[in-house]
C-alpha cells in the first residue's frame, strides 16, 4: 500500500472531486507517459518499450503547447489537434482482490480508446462527456499497464477551442463485493418549506457475490457538522443481483439554498453488512424550489428571480482546456463581483469542480448537452465567417452516442442544487447552419447563413423529431428541472414542434420576438439563452414580467471562435483571458449590482467625429495637447460630476436610454481627471491620471499560502507603473518569472488576443501594462518565492508558503 500511494493520492470524499459515486478513489494524475503523434499497433501492450516518451502530470492539453500556427483553424484558436498516447504503470497488488477496481475519466477529447494490459475496455467519441470502465477482470498483482488513444486528427472540428487529450481529471475507484455503483445516488427534495422539507434518497447497490447479501442502507443530512435527520432501510440483494431502494427524510428549520445565501447540507449514503459499513457516498446537496411560469418568470424558492447570467467555456487562456480549480474560483468570484447570479455551461458539460463552485457560490446553472446534433455545422478555418467552412464534428457520432451522452451528463451532476435546468442543445436551428425552411423567405431572422430557403439542406421538421428524443432521453433520468434548448432561428423553429417540446425554451439574440411570441404562445416560458450585452437587451428582461433571464456572450474571452490570423481568440468577454476585468465589466456591474458603480474611459475624436470602438476606448489620460477627447462615464449613479486637475467640467444626469452612464467632450491637458458620483447615499469615484515612462513592476499574489496536498495555485498579478506607482497602460515591457521552492509555473498570461508567443515559456510580454502568472504548489513544503523581471527595471519579489 506504501509503494501504490507514492503513486496515487486517496481522496477520502470522493465525490467531492468529481462528482457522485462511491467507494474509495484515489486520484490517478501523475506519473503518466506522453506521446505527440500515432505511436503505432502496440502501443497499448505491456511489452512496449515508452522509455522515450515524456512525463507528464494531468491534466494535460498538448492543444495549448501550440505553436499558434494559420495552418490550423480560427474556430479552435489556430492551434494544432493530432493524435497523442498516455500510457501510466501501476501496482496491482495493493487494490482489493474481491469487489471493483475502476477507473474513471472526467472528460477525454476526443475519440478515446482505453486498454488495461493490452485489452481494450472501450471507445467513446465526445470528448466532455465523464466516462467509466471496470478493470477487476484485467488486473494483475504485480505491474499493470493503462494506455489511452485520444485522436484529435480533425482539429477544424468545432467552433471554439476544445483542448486535445486527458485534460481533466482521472480517477482510480476501489469497490467492496457489496457497492453503490458510480452515479448510483440520487438525491430530490419533492416538498421544500423552511419549516419542514422532504428529501428523498434513492439508492441503487449492486452485489457481485454469488450468494445473497443482506445489508442495511443508511442515508445521513449534515448541516455544519450537526446531524438533522436520517433514514435506514434493511435490504436483501439477490447472489449476482442488484436492487434500487427509496429512503425518505423529513427536515425542520431548513436552510434554503439560493443565489444570494448558497445553503448545504452535507448528503452521507452508507451501506452497512454484518455491522460494518462497506460502502460510502458523500455529497453536499441543498433545498431549493423551482418554478418556471409563461406569465410569472422563475420563482426560487417561490420568489421571483432575474438570471443575470453569462455563457463560459472551459479554457483559460494560457492553461488552454486543462484547467486548475483554484482558476475557476478565481474567475467566478469575480463574476459575482459583477452582479452575475447565473451561468450558462457553454455549450457541452464542464469540468466537474465548476458545479461544486456553483452550488458553494450561489450561481444557478444552465448545464448544456451539445452544439450540433446529426448534421455538422460551419466550422470556420480562416476566420469567422470567412472562406469555406469544414464540417467535422460530433454529429459522427450523434445517432449512436447522443442518448446515453446526454443521459451521462445528467447522472453525473443531477444532486447538485445549482442546476436549474439541462440544455439539449445551441443554436442547433441557427438558419441554414444546416437546417432550412420556406419560411426563412420571410420575416427576421437576424442570424441566417445564405440567402432564404435552401432547399438542398435538411428540413426544419427534424429539429421537433430529434428534439423530442432528446427530451425523453432526459426525462428518463431527472423530471425535477426543465428541459430547455437556445434557439437561434426561432421564426424557423416555430413552423416544427421544437419549442414545444421543451419546457422552457431559449432566444439567443431576438430580445424583439419576447413580447410578440408571449402573445402567440402564452403558454410558451421563454427567456434570453444568449444575448448581447447592450442595456436594451437588459432592460428586456428587467421590465418584463415574464421574460426571467439573459446569459451574456460571454463571461470571459476565451480561445477560438477567432477572426482572421494574426487574432486567434474571441474578445467577447466582460473579462480578458488573465480575468482582468475591461470596460464591459463595470457596464453590466452597473445595471446587475446594487453596489455604486463609476469608471472613466477615452477616446480621441478625428474630424469631429468621437472614435468609439472598442480598441480605442482604454482607462487612459495619456493624449497629446490639443486633442479633442471624448471622455466615457460608466455607472449607475444619479448624477456624476468631472474634474481635471481640479477643475471642474460639469455634472451630468444618468443618461436613462443608455442605462449605463454619459460623457463629455475634453480638451485634453495633462494631470489628474477624476469622476464623482452618488448613488443611495454612497459616494463613489475614479480616477485617470497622465503617467510618465515604466519604472516599476508591482506583483501581487491573491493567497500567500498554498496546500501542497490538492496542489494549490496562487495567482500573481503583475502591473507595471510609472515612477509614482501610477498604472502605465500603454506599457508592454517583457517580463521574466522565476520560481524557486517547490512550485512551479504553469503558464503566463497578458490577455492580449493577437500574441503568439509560447505558452510554454517563462517570459511573455505585457498588455495593458498587466500581466498574470499560475504559480502551483508541488508535493512538498517550503518557501515558494517568485521574481518578476525587466530589462531596465528594478525586479519584483512576491513570497509564498507551501504547507
């Protein structure tokens, strides 16, 4: 047991790491081999020699180690896909004789192939569906050998960047003859009051003995260490057999979970034989009531509540897909900053850590099953919407496969209360990409790819016909949520029995049809899926008493989705790549949060006329004399006066039509502008002063401390300044990182959208004067001290502690 624990880590809550199953598990990441390229027949079998290949630790993207390249395709970032091979040895000897051995995949892309000593356990395409196979039969006492295939050769096969490889986690489960089987829990609160709730707790256990088992089911709420109630069952399993039972469970004085007070209980399952537990499940679950109405909107908990939600994918710029926790936290903290309560899992399920945060962190989630269904869609290689588009993609495998994966999305996350509703699909109907119907001659339809109905494309009826598959599929597992999808091409739509299928339905981008659609479908509960971040597109949902959320495109920029090279990432986001936040972010902080919002940008007007786009509206007081500067004010204040150097330049209102602020026409000069606003009572203000050349680096880590043992990351942000400690926008001065102590970098981010520089490397130029570095503890104590250097400028010292 010694020696298999050098190898592995044993997680005592198992599911707490990925999500509900049972036993012992011990998390399989490090010691695995790596091979870029097609390793040929054997790679699989115990006698191949892998002495060449590269160790490495999972998580692992080989996608993000590029190089960025415009042989590969904009929608998947320019970086490359291929074939790779893992291979990892491991003693056999120390799991038990009897009982399961299994090992388990949080997500592969794609097209993995699994062997244990040569023989193969399995395939499965989708490359974000969690998957699972049983070694017992194939393991050895001594050395055992497990080699997975991830054949990524159609790189051009989605619209934004996936990752290559065993990019999330993978576990080792160790199972007693006696056991709940992985996803074997299932946890619904059918009556949900705060003075007293019922819980139901249905158990499925299975017994691989060849004589019949009697055991007792034991099923335990915890809430802050304290037992609340509890239920047992007496059960008699069949030899070889296997049986489903149902325990009830009564709470008083509950604690309700929601977004603004995220309450859980902790959920222990337990399977007692012969007065010994030989199997446990844990898993933190909550109370919550859900309610969707035509008229009414979303009641949480029987109160009416507005998703303020953005749509995320799964990358974080330079960890490319395989992503840290620590990252993720980061990154919704900073949401929640923002006012967001919701979030959309764009658009296939996520890693399985990103649920537990939601439920923690009171996000109520959208969890999405697909992209395409059975006919690929446009997957553009020389940039968005431009040239000739490729066709690879999970439709290959959609009518095998699409049951039991959207199936599997639901059985692994189905207990966590932060769910509210599981799509089927994205813009599956977008018009003409591929789906088509006479009626696209006529009306809006803001989204069409080509010109009206085209015929030679598969009909619109489809969608209704596979859509109703789907929806059953799901219901099969869960009928405690909604069924939803996004729509894209809703007048198209409307002609099939697609919306109706659903429970609820989605309008990507057609805020207009809200009112319209009520009318023609009042019993249609219809709510925006994806939107653009315009304050109409809000104030749609805001003054609707119908219409109960929006989910932004999107949270953060991410890789892919790109426009023509040298760009090879989508700046769609209220945050960039590093999670530094952009002008967007305090726009939609202003109309979701309570909290007093104010903050300056500029821009230079050219021949009278202000130059608004984004690339030229920065936080910066850095002009030349004599130029005619257009001076932006974000904020929900009532009213919010400007100064320079002290003077003033005048107040004025909130612009209601805008709904998020005003601005002025300066002459430029030199100094200090500041803004002042009061909102309720709260005074609030911002500043932008004109600074000189870069003299400083400041570096600032968000934890000082690190736990070894989960690995733990810090994030370092780095600014560069002037003399007087003033942030130099304009700067991008290329910085060095250096780590000593038992840690290591994982990768450096500027957020700037065009760099092609390495992932891999220790230096990366800044972008907006800014920069961040993942610095991750490693197995051992100690003293952790990073170095941040220039060319020119004194270096930056931050100290951490790994313990």
């Amino acid at each position: 047991m010694k020696k298999v624990l050098l190898i592995v880590l044993y997680c005592a809550f198992s599911n707490l790491l990925f999500g509900q199953t049972a036993g012992k598990c011990y998390l399989f990441t490090e010691g695995w081999k790596f091979y870029k390229g097609d390793a040929g027949s054997q790679a699989q079998t115990t006698a191949f020699d892998d002495s060449g290949w590269r160790l490495v630790s999972l998580p692992h993207d080989w996608s993000i180690e590029g190089p960025f390249s415009e042989q590969w395709a904009s929608g998947t970032g320019y970086l490359p896909g291929g074939i790779g091979w893992y291979r990892k040895m491991f003693q056999g000897g120390a799991f038990p004789s009897s009982g399961k051995t299994l090992i388990y995949f949080d997500g592969v892309y794609k097209n993995s192939e699994v062997w244990i000593n040569g023989h193969l356990l399995g395939k499965r395409p989708n490359g974000f569906i969690p998957f699972y196979y049983d070694l017992t039969a194939y393991l050895k006492k001594g050395n055992n050998t497990l080699a997975v295939k991830v054949d990524h050769t159609q790189f051009a096969d989605s619209r934004f960047y996936t990752g290559s490889g065993i990019y999330r986690n993978v576990y080792l489960i160790t199972k007693t003859p006696v056991y709940m089987p992985v996803w074997g829990v299932k946890f619904t609160t059918p009556v949900v009051n705060v003075s007293r709730s019922a819980a139901n707790v249905d158990v499925l256990v299975n017994n691989s003995l060849n004589e019949k088992a009697a055991v007792t089911l034991q099923a335990t709420l915890r809430y802050k260490n304290a037992t609340v109630a509890s239920s047992k069952q007496n059960v008699l399993i069949l030899a070889r057999g296997s049986t489903s039972s149902h325990l009830s469970i009564v709470v008083n004085d509950v604690k309700l979970w929601s977004d603004s007070n995220p309450n859980l209980y902790d959920l222990q399952v337990a399977v007692i034989k012969n007065g010994k537990k030989v199997d446990e499940y844990s898993q933190k679950v909550g109370f919550r009531s859900l309610k969707f109405d035509a008229d009414k909107g979303f009641l949480l908990n029987g109160k009416n509540t507005k998703l303020k939600g953005v749509c995320i994918h799964h990358d974080a710029g330079a960890l490319g897909a395989a992503v840290p926790k620590d990252v993720w936290a980061r990154r919704l903290k900073l949401l929640k900053a923002a006012g967001c309560n919701a979030i959309r899992m764009s658009h296939y399920p996520h890693q399985v850590y990103m649920y537990d945060l939601c439920d923690e962190m009171g996000f109520l989630v959208m969890d999405e099953a697909f992209d395409e269904w059975e006919v690929g869609k446009n997957k553009w290689i020389a940039g968005w919407n431009v040239g000739k588009p490729g066709k690879d993609g999970y439709h290959e495998a959609f009518t095998a496969w699409a049951r039991r994966d959207v199936k599997d999305m639901v059985l692994r996350t189905q207990n966590h209360p932060s769910i509210i509703m599981w799509s089927i699909g994205n813009e599956i109907d977008y018009p003409n990409d591929p789906y088509s119907a006479e009626v696209l001659n006529t009306g809006r339809n803001p989204q069409i790819y080509g010109k009206g109905y085209l015929p030679d494309h598969p009909p619109a009826s489809r969608l209704g016909e596979l859509s109703e598959m789907l929806v059953k599929a799901v219901k099969e597992v869960d009928t405690t949520r909604a069924v939803t999808a996004a729509l894209a091409g809703v007048v198209m739509s409307n002609t099939t029995t697609y919306p109706q299928n659903l429970d609820i339905v989605g309008y990507n981008y057609q805020e207009y049809r809200y009112a319209g659609d009520h009318k023609s479908y009042p019993k249609r509960i219809i709510y925006g899926s994806e939107n653009g971040k315009t304050a109409d597109a809000w104030t749609a949902v805001d003054t609707s008493t119908n219409v109960f959320g929006q989910f932004l495109w999107t949270g953060y920029d991410f890789i892919g989705e790109a426009r023509k090279w040298p760009v090879r990432s989508s700046g769609a986001g209220l945050l960039d790549l590093a999670g530094f936040p952009k002008a967007d972010f305090y726009a939609r902080k202003s109309l979701w949060s309570a909290d007093p919002v104010i903050y300056l940008t500029a821009s230079k007007a050219t021949n009278g006329n202000e130059d608004r786009s984004q690339r030229t509206l920065k936080p910066s007081w850095n002009w030349e004399r004599g130029d005619k500067i257009r001076v932006n004010c974000i904020s929900n204040v009532e009213s919010a006066a400007l100064f320079l150097n002290g003077k003033s330049l005048g107040s004025k209102e909130r612009i209601a039509s805008s709904g998020q602020g005003t601005f002025w026409m300066v002459d430029y000069e030199p100094g200090e502008l500041m803004v002042k606003g009061v909102k309720d009572g709260k005074s609030v203000s911002f500043t932008l002063k004109t600074t000189s050349a870069t003299a400083q680096i400041k570096a600032t880590a968000d934890k000082k401390i690190l736990r070894y043992a989960q690995k733990e990351l810090a994030h370092i942000e780095i600014q560069l300044t002037d003399k007087d400690g003033n942030p130099v926008y304009e700067a991008d001065n290329e910085l060095s990182i250096r780590v000593e102590g038992p840690a290591k970098l994982l990768g450096l981010e500027s957020g700037d959208l065009a760099s092609h520089e390495s992932y891999q490397a220790n230096r990366r130029k800044a972008y907006h004067g800014k920069l961040l570095a993942y610095i991750q503890s490693q197995k051992s104590p100690g003293v952790i001290k990073v170095s941040v250097s220039s060319a020119g400028l004194a270096p930056a010292m931050v100290t951490l502690k790994s313990q």
